[in-house]
C-alpha cells in the first residue's frame, strides 16, 4: 500500500518467441519503466528481439543486465558465434552487473566498450541473516536439547549418520558444479588410519541441490550409494532447513569448475560455516574480498603452497586446488590440538560477509540512477537487488511491472497465505495474470 513503484518476477520461459512485436508487446503490458535480467544466455528471447531492441535511448526501455557466471565462464565462449551474440545482448543494455571483477574479466575481450559496469556482491538473504545473527548470540559450545534433537531428525531426514562430520555442499546437479571432485578424498580419509583424525566421527560430503542435468545426477547418485557413506545426495531443501544445515556443518565446501560468486558460499559464511574452496577465480575473489571486509586479523593470510600441500590458508578460509591439498587442509583445521584457529577464521569470514552485502543496497541505487528514464527522485524510492525489478526464473530472467499487476499478484498471495485458494490454483492463476497483462500491450505508467 502506498508503494512508488513494485516489483514481480517472470521465469524467462515465459517470454514470447513468436516474433513480430510479440515481445514489445509483452514488456508494454507491463506498464514497465524499466528491465533487469537475469542471466544473458536464459533471457536471449528478449534481449535478441530485433523490435524490443530498436530505437535509440530515448525511445526503448532500458534494460540492466544481471551476469550469471555461465555466461561469462562458459556461454560466451562456445564459439565465434556465441561471443558476438553475447556481446550484441551487452550493447542492447544501458548498464550490466557483475557480482565481482573476476566475471568481468572472464568475459570475451572488450565486451564493456559501450556499456557502463557496476560490481555489486550479493547479499544474504533474511532468512539467512536472522539465523545467523541468532547464532552469534549462542555460544558454540552450549548444549541445547531441543536443537540436538532436531539435529538428529535432520540428519536422519537427509541420511547422514548421527556421528558423521557434515561438509556441506550446496550447489544444482550438472557438471560445471563438479560435486563429485573430492570424492575420492574424502572416501579415503574415512576409510583409513593413515590420518590423525577421531576415528569415529567420519567426514562426510552431503550434496543438497536440485537436479539440473539428469545424466549428471545419475552418475553422483550412482558414486552415492557406493561409497559407504562419504557422499549422500539429498534434494534442494527450504532456507529454514538450509541454515539448520549449516549449523550442523564442520565445513562448507565447493567444487565448481567455475563460478560468478556463489550466494550460498557466502550465507555460509555469515553462519559461520568454516569455507574450503576450489581454487578458482570466482572463489578466489570472493573469499579475498570478505577477507579484507572483516574487522579482525586483515593479514592472517598464509601461503602453503609449498612441500606438497597445495592449499592457501587466507583470513577467510581455505582454497585448494588438487585431491591432495584438500587432504592436507582438512587435516590442517581438524586435527586435534592443531594451531590454526578456525575461530578466528570464521569470525573474519563472517564479519566480511555482512559487511559486503550491506554495500547491496547503495550500489544499485547508484546503477538506477544512472539509468535514463529512471528519474533521480523515483530512484530513491527503489529497493536494492533481491527486491529490485527483475527479469527472474530461478535465476533464468524475469521483467519489472507496474502497481496494477503486482497488486493483483499481492492479493493472490494474501488468498495462498489465509487458505482461500491452493498451491496448485495460485500457480495457476498467477500465469494467467501475467499472461493477461502481457497480452495488453498498453504502456505508461510507473
């Protein structure tokens, strides 16, 4: 109520790919005054269209484009072909937004020349920042019965034994994601004396994520079940129950081949999760940026790279880059009467983590700001990125609307959230507005 401007989210999926003024059409239905997409490759149908893109600035909509890491580590590479395509959807945008430097420059070679950028990290969702901030206020040692049983309900939920070391990796199943890369090490640690760990509380890797790639999926479910124990696969679970992973956790991992930067890595962070990373670009960036944010130790950052290790220990936590330097590192934290303080490092990852996301909010008004048709007075009535106007599907792009349509789309939810109506007629008729409005072709408005 009372709200200058509001914002909804469209799956990609449902921009129109008739042709024609279909999707001018589209964008006029929704009384917009202005696009963010999200992920270049997924939103294609729009940013493509050769009459959405037409005119001059002061005639089409603006659009801001979102990077996803796919685009610039993977997508825009493919080809000749894909990276002059990637580079034509840049030019169609009055600005784009990367979450670090590192995907701006892994991106083909002078993609920006016409386009303004702005590095914007994510931040931390509210679920996430109430636990964590809760979890600040509890010492870790303190016993609490009724979290220790709901521990244990969760473990069971999600088929984790009960005295099981819980590294916790959260990420979609397809190959880029590479979960199964530590497999192996993880499988040899637990099967062996060799190392100077508790005997009876075995690590684990517990994979949590959606199935993107059924063939991929196949094959970590396959390494699953035969592993006895060292990796279990469970599917994508809410955030309520995501932070109560967290909790549980020893250490946060991630694998992937390549990265923008990873949200989940940093709400790990902000819980407190110790992080053991791949040592790549997108994790490296991150992790050195938090670990510069934090208010403890800015030098505690110590080269290991040496005598077969294979591992960085910086402020924030620990990049790895082969079987053997997670090894060494997990041993390095674990082990009993060791010297390196995870608290320290957990504290200044923390502390780095909300001190990045808080920048969330100034940086897109600025980016706003710098929009044409966005006026400076409107700007400031936005809300930052997470609430902004966005073209979404999951993360697969999405389009801004006017009061009309999002008021529609609040009194559903209010019908979704009193019982009035089910899940299935929600979904239903959320479509069908979005259909109606994108179908009307009007324009004006905020």
């Amino acid at each position: 109520e009372g709200v200058e401007h509001c914002v909804v989210k469209v799956d990609a999926t449902e921009i129109p790919t008739d042709g024609g003024s279909a999707v001018v059409e589209w964008v006029r239905g929704f009384e917009v005054d202005m696009v963010v997409v999200l992920h270049a490759t997924k939103c294609a149908a729009l940013l493509d269209d050769a009459q959405f893109g037409a005119g001059d600035e002061s005639t089409r909509t603006p659009v801001v484009l979102v990077l996803g890491g796919t685009d610039v580590n993977i997508d825009a590479h493919l080809s000749g072909l894909a990276r002059d395509e990637f580079k034509s959807r840049v030019d169609r945008c009055q600005a784009v937004v990367a979450f670090s430097e590192s995907m701006l420059e892994a991106a083909p070679a002078r993609s920006f020349n016409n386009v303004k950028t702005f590095v914007i990290p994510q931040g931390i969702s509210d679920v996430v920042n109430m636990h964590a901030i809760e979890r600040m206020r509890i010492r870790e040692d303190a016993y609490d019965p009724e979290r220790a049983r709901a521990d244990k309900e969760l473990r069971k939920k999600v088929g984790v034994l009960p005295k099981d070391r819980v590294l916790l990796m959260v990420a979609g199943l397809r190959p880029v994601k590479d979960v199964l890369w530590l497999a192996d090490a993880v499988q040899e640690i637990r099967d062996s004396n060799d190392y100077p760990l508790h005997p009876h509380h075995k690590f684990c890797i517990l994979i949590v994520g959606p199935v993107l790639d059924e063939a991929y999926a196949e094959t970590v479910r396959k390494r699953a079940a035969n592993s006895n124990g060292a990796v279990v696969v469970a599917p994508p679970v809410g955030q309520e129950e995501l932070c109560a992973l967290m909790r549980m956790a020893e250490g946060f991992l991630n694998t992937s081949e390549s990265e923008g930067q990873s949200s989940a890595m940093l709400e790990a962070m902000a819980m407190g999760v110790p992080i053991l990373a791949r040592d790549i670009p997108g994790n490296r960036d991150l992790m050195m940026t938090v670990g510069k944010q934090n208010t403890v130790d800015t030098n505690f950052e110590v080269n290991m790279k040496k005598d077969g290790n294979d591992y960085t220990l910086i402020a924030s936590g620990i990049l790895f880059c082969s079987y053997k330097g997670f090894q060494k590192c997990l041993v390095t934290i674990y082990e009993p009467g060791v010297d390196i303080d995870r608290k320290r490092m957990v504290a200044a990852a923390r502390g780095g983590a909300f001190r990045l996301s808080k920048n969330e909010k100034s940086i897109w008004l600025k980016v706003l700001n710098q929009v044409p048709k966005v006026r400076p007075s409107d700007a400031n009535e936005l809300k930052p990125a997470g609430e902004a106007p966005v073209a979404d599907g999951g993360g697969e792009g999405g389009i801004t609307t006017g009061k009309n349509l999002a008021r529609q789309l609040v009194e559903l939810q209010e019908c979704l959230d009193e019982g009035l109506i089910t899940t299935e007629e929600y979904q239903v008729s959320r479509a069908a507005v979005i259909r109606r409005h994108g179908s009307l072709g009007s324009h004006g408005g905020h």
